[in-house]
C-alpha cells in the first residue's frame, strides 16, 4: 500500500531526481542550434508540484496528494515535455481519486490512465519518445500484477525496468536518435522521475536534488536566458468548422472520443466543455463527418462552417549572447467587457513592443528554450479585459501550454490559433479586421499565417553533423522553414542567401528582424545585398526585434 505520505515525499523525491540530472537531459538535444531544454521544462513542471505539495500535511490522503499534484503541474506545464508529464499525471490523480492509500491494482491502473490522457492530447503520437516510455512502463506494471505481485513496491520496480527498457529502444524507433547516437530526452526525463519515485517506496529515501535555493533561482534565470525558435510547417484545410452540443447525459461519451477522431480527419483541433454542452473547432475537408460525430454526443444547439479558402489575405502593406529578461510586471486580473483581446509570445523588446503596436494586450516573454508555463499564458489571458482571447504562441513548443488555458479561464473564452513561428504570429496581427467577427478573424488570421515563409539565422551551439558535412560550434546555421539548409561563417551573409532561397516570383514582402550581436550597419548591409538579389517590386523592411540567441528571423510573403 502507498499512503498519502509516501506518495508526496515520492513525488519530491521525483522532482530532486530530474532537477539533478536537468543538464543531462538538455544535452540529448540532437540539433545543433541553441536549444534542449527537455529536462528543465520537465523539472520545472514537476517543481511546481513539489512546491505545491509542501503545503499539504502528511496526513493528506494518497487521493488529495495526486489531486494537489496533477493541478500545480498542469498551470506549470512548460514545453511538450511539460505539458505531456503534467497529462501523465493528471491521469494519474483520475485512478486514484479519493482513495486513502493506493494498493498495487491501483496504482497500475492509475499509471494506465495518465498513458492515455497524454496519448490523447497528441495529435500524432510519435513512438520512440516519452509517450512510449510512459506507456511500456504501464505495460510491465500490469505484467507484475498478472505474474501475482500484489507489492506496489514490487510493481513499481517493475513501472521503472519497463521504462528503462523502452529508453534504450528509442533509437530503433526514431532514426534521428539513432544517427545522433542519443535515447529520447523526454523519456530519459521521465525514467529519472519514475526512479525518484522508486527511491521513497522502497526504502523511504527523499533523493536530494544536490542543490541550495540559491542555485534553484540561479537554474531559473538561465533557463529564462535562452530563447529560440522552433519551425514547422502548416497543414490547412479548405472548412474551419465550429458547433456547439447540448451533451446527452446518458450517452456515456467521453469528449476526448471526438477529439480523436476530428484529428483524424483535419486539424487545429479544440475540443472543449463542461457537462452541459461541448464546443468544437476544427479545420477539415469532410465537415459533414465532424457534426456526424458529435451528434454521437447530443444535440447540435449551433453550426458555423466557412470556406477559408475563399478568405482574402489582408495584410499591410559577434555571437548573440542570451540576456534575462527584465522582470515582467505583476499582471492584474481585468474584467472581460470588450469583445476581443490578444496576446503573444515573443523574446526581445523590439519584438514585444511591435506585437503590442500591433494591438496584443500583453506579450508574454518566451521562446523555445524559455517556454512559458500555462499559469504564465494564463496570467495574461486573464488581464486581457476581453471575452474572446486569442493566443498566439509563436512556437510549436508553447502551442500545448496554451491550449491547456482553454478550460482554465471560466469567465472569457480562449481561443489558441496555432502560429508556430514569429513571422507567422506577426502575419496572423496584421491580417486582424477590428470589424470583422471572431470567427472571421480566426479564419484570416490563420490563412495569413499559413501563406508566410520563416527564415532563421543563430549559430551553432555544438559540435555534430548534418548530412556528410561536419558542424563545428559557433557556425552560422541558416534554416528554412524549419530545416537546416546552410552552415556558414558570416550572419549577414547567411541571412541574404536564405531569404534569397525562401522568396520567389510571388514575394511581395521580406521582413528582417535582426536581432542582439547584430547592429544596425549590418542590418542595412543585409538589406541592401538582399535587394540586389530579389526582383524590384519586392518590399524588404528591416525591424529590430532584438531577440537573443537569432542574428536574425526572416519573414517571406
């Protein structure tokens, strides 16, 4: 049996484990560029639950351990990484829900679903990464129990060589692991967890984090002085479809059930509700399909279904080194009374400044390696004085965050549009109709962002290999789109050849936001060798975003 007690101090003990090992867990980055920052995503996620847990007495019950536990960790939740542990264990608080102590079943079955509430919350689960290790680790919990261990002890030794096994079978099912010769960082997170935990259940020993409060805010502000930016592509469908259900309380379906399946046929999928009614967003070629399904669920009380494709485009016309940002303002809550609001994400004042002319209520400071938690999005939505949010997260690292804001905030609705790059953020602004409603404008503000290229220009922040090329740290790295295109010696020069390579006859707009280790001679230099190269009616506008860690942020349209 794991009393309430032993359950804190295992979750604590949890935390010290990765906290210890963070720096570790950072360096199985496989990319070169300045980033990996998997293991303090995933050790602050679980700090604020080992904060939160302090407060509770050793008499609080295995049932209100995880309870307390799971919430902390859902409003720290920071990164992928963050957001996929704070699921586990928000599943986790579910299978043992006002239990006093946790028996082996239990804790087995408790484990099964925090695995599928994190499987449900990706869109495609890749295997070979924290999902899998999570889920393996499940799987040999529920062996032990079939083999007749009836020790939770026992079985959760079993949850941790599960979880071990399934690390070092991560390469064999992710090729990019196995050529960088590393295990999954997420699941090497998770593992350091899992064994914390093991530690207090077997032997009742809190693993020691082998830091002082002094260097747990020093760890803090060097995870604050990292910033990057993380490239994707966008998948667009012709039909952004929305509704409203009037639940049937006797249909016993479960919400996630359709989410499921309308990420089987479209995205940029939201799903959410309470036990009245669900709202539903989705972008799809079968809207049909999408109400089909959630008549499975009760009555449709309303249907918007638009042509976006059919929308207009309305647009107007040495080596950085990381700073900490200065410390953001306390953000008052503001009652919701104007229509719409937006805030953004973004690392530099010039960047945030130009976010906020743009008409962004707040800019909350962060970036790859300086992922806001839900709590940080949330603070902002909540002093946003509107009853429609719009967030914009500017980074495929921030987007589950910020979706995890959509149940929080009670009294306005949050509506996350998924700009996965700065550019694509910038365009989504421009593209705003103050007169258009919020439907229209989440239509138009996604098309624009879908027709922007992004460009990045950083360095390299270790030595590795890209093809059959040898990467030597301190390189300039160029990206296209994501994909590491160039490795250079010169940033401007690096900047020129990729915005060149990203435009084409139908480029209207080339934006350079040069940002710190890059002044404004070289700026200009930048732009008068790009316009040399690209076609007269092209318009290129230089912009000092002063972001860290990127000489420069490319915007092409």
């Amino acid at each position: 049996m794991i009393a309430g007690a032993q359950l804190k101090n295992a979750i604590i003990s949890g935390s010290n484990n990765i906290a210890k090992y963070r720096k570790q867990v950072n360096d199985l980055n496989i990319f070169p560029v300045p980033d990996g920052d998997t293991g303090s995503n995933m050790s602050m996620t679980i700090g604020a639950a080992a904060e939160a847990l302090k407060e509770l007495p050793d008499t609080a019950t295995a049932g209100e351990v995880a309870k307390k536990a799971a919430a902390a960790m859902l409003r720290g939740a920071r990164g992928n990484s963050g957001v996929i542990l704070s699921l586990l264990f928000r599943g986790i608080s579910k299978g043992l829900e006002e239990l006093g102590d946790a028996r082996a079943q239990e804790l087995v079955g408790a484990l099964e679903l925090g695995v599928e509430e994190a499987y449900k919350a990706v869109t495609r689960p890749t295997e070979g990464t924290i999902l899998t290790v999570a889920r393996v680790a499940a799987e040999h919990g529920r062996e032990a129990l079939g083999h007749g261990t009836a020790e939770a002890v026992a079985v959760w030794d079993a949850v941790c060589m599960g979880a071990a096994e399934a690390l070092e079978q991560t390469p064999e099912l992710l090729p990019v692991l196995k050529r960088a010769g590393v295990v999954d960082a997420g699941g090497q997170g998770l593992c350091l967890i899992f064994e914390g935990m093991l530690s207090v259940f077997r032997s009742g020993i809190i693993i020691e984090s082998g830091m002082s409060e002094e260097e747990r805010a020093q760890e803090t502000a060097e995870f604050f002085r990292n910033a990057a930016a993380e490239f994707d592509s966008e998948i667009h469908f012709t039909y952004c479809t929305e509704f409203v259900i009037g639940r049937d309380p006797d249909s016993g379906k479960d919400p996630m059930e359709l989410r499921l399946f309308l990420e089987t046929i479209g995205d940029c999928v939201l799903v959410a509700g309470d036990d009245e009614i669900i709202k539903v967003h989705v972008h799809t070629e079968n809207p049909g399909e999408a109400l089909q399904a959630g008549l499975q669920h009760g009555q449709l009380l309303s249907v918007k279904i638009d042509n976006m494709k059919q929308q207009h485009k309305a647009l107007g016309g040495g080596e950085p080194q990381p700073e900490a940002p200065a410390e953001a303002p306390l953000l008052e809550r503001r009652e919701p009374v104007e229509e719409l609001g937006f805030i953004s994400v973004a690392a530099g004042e010039g960047l945030k400044n130009l976010f906020l002319e743009l008409g962004c209520a707040v800019v909350v400071s962060g970036g790859q390696t300086m992922n806001p938690s839900t709590e940080d999005i949330l603070s902002a939505v909540l002093a946003t004085p509107a009853k429609k949010v719009f967030v914009l997260p500017n980074n495929k690292n921030i987007l589950m965050a910020a979706q995890q804001t959509v149940p929080l905030a009670e009294d306005r609705e949050v509506i996350v549009l998924p700009t996965k790059t700065i550019p694509q953020g910038l365009a989504a602004m421009l593209a705003f109709d103050p007169d258009g409603s919020a439907g229209d404008n989440q239509q138009a503000m996604m098309e624009a962002a879908g027709n922007v290229n992004t460009g990045l220009v950083t360095f390299a922040a270790r030595d590795s290999e890209f093809g059959s090329e040898a990467i030597r740290q301190g390189d300039i790295l160029g990206l296209k789109n994501g994909k590491l295109d160039y490795i250079e010696k010169d940033p401007v020069y690096t900047c020129v050849k990729v915005a060149r390579s990203l435009a084409s006859k139908q480029t209207s707009f080339i934006t350079l936001i040069y940002g710190e280790g890059i002044t404004a001679d070289q700026a200009q230099e930048a732009k008068w060798m790009l316009a040399g190269k690209v076609h007269s009616d092209v318009e290129i506008t230089l912009v000092d975003g002063g972001q860290p860690v990127y000489y420069f942020i490319i915007s092409v349209e």
